[in-house]
C-alpha cells in the first residue's frame, strides 16, 4: 500500500507557466522536482483537498475473504486534506515528487500543457526486495484542480502479483486551516 500513494503527492503539482514542459527519463525524484522547479513550475499554497478511489485491487491468490472485503471498498472515496507552504510552493523538493532513495526512478515523466504523464519504478528494498512496482500517472491539471488515474503493477508482500487503479481527484480550497494532515 506504501508503494501507491507514492505518485500522490506529485499530483497536486499545478503549473503557473502554462508554456512550459518538463520531460526526463531514468531520473531520481531530486532531479525531477529540479527540473520542475527550473521550468518555473509552481504551485499554489494553501489548502489542497484530494479524493482517492479504489477503482481496481487485485492480488493473485487473494482469500476469498480478503477479495470480497477489497470489492467492497472499490468505489468508495477518502478525501484528504494538506497544507502547502508558500516556501513548498515554489520549491518543491524530491520529497514532494515521491518515494525517495535509490530504490525508485522515473523511466519518464513528462508535464506541460496541462497534461502529466509519468511512469515510476520501485524495486523492494530490505526485508521486501521481491516487493516490485511500477506505477503509471496519466491525468490532467490546472492551476486549482487535477484529475489522474494511477495504475500500479507489482508484487505484494506474498510475492503474488497486485494489480491496483486509483483515481486521484484535487482542488485548492484557498488557505489553510490548521485541521490539515500534513
């Protein structure tokens, strides 16, 4: 589950200069976010709700309890609440792009024009070295709003193979309040 929300955060990216584009590949988040942030893309501060969606969860040889719990959350929605700093907003750091560290690159990642494409891979590391997943962000953003899907291929703790979709819907709602989780 760690692995999906990896992309998350990259999402509430919002470009203020429509003109620009940023593509990279086989590139570490630091490099991203430099890149983002060279292209003077920024992003507005203040409060940022996101609504995820299960769209999609299967494991290989999930137990018929397990799979119908999963089903049962597919469709439902859990809306989050962040607070980003006006210094957050103009530099984003490798942080704010996704899991950091040796054990994730971008294969590509391309943004402009309102558009966002990116695909990542993650290898396992530690205990999870056959923990695998590479995650695709396809969607679409403006200033105030975005709406992506995130498909995740991979591995999951069992060694069986996971499949999952997520729908990532957000929109700046002014400043902050204090009530944020992060």
């Amino acid at each position: 589950m760690r692995a999906a929300v990896v992309l998350v955060p990259l999402a509430l990216l919002a470009a203020c200069n429509d003109g620009a584009t940023v593509e990279k590949k086989n590139a570490s988040t630091a490099e991203v976010a430099k890149s983002v942030a060279d292209a003077g893309m920024k992003l507005n501060p203040g409060r940022w709700e996101l609504t995820m969606q299960f769209k999609k969860f299967e494991v290989e040889g999930m137990p018929p309890e397990a799979k119908a719990a999963m089903q049962k959350m597919l469709g439902e929605t859990r809306t989050f609440a962040s607070c980003l700093t006006k210094e957050e907003a103009e530099k984003p750091g490798g942080k704010f792009f996704g899991q950091q560290g040796e054990d994730c690159k971008y294969d590509t990642f391309t943004m402009g024009n309102g558009k966002i494409d990116a695909t990542m891979t993650c290898k396992g590391t530690g205990a999870d070295t056959g923990n695998a997943a590479t995650m695709t962000l396809t969607g679409t953003y403006s200033p105030d709003t975005y709406d992506m899907t995130m498909d995740l291929n991979g591995t999951a703790p069992n060694g069986k193979q996971m499949v999952m979709q997520m729908g990532l819907t957000s929109k700046h709602q002014g400043d902050c309040k204090g009530d944020e989780q992060s």
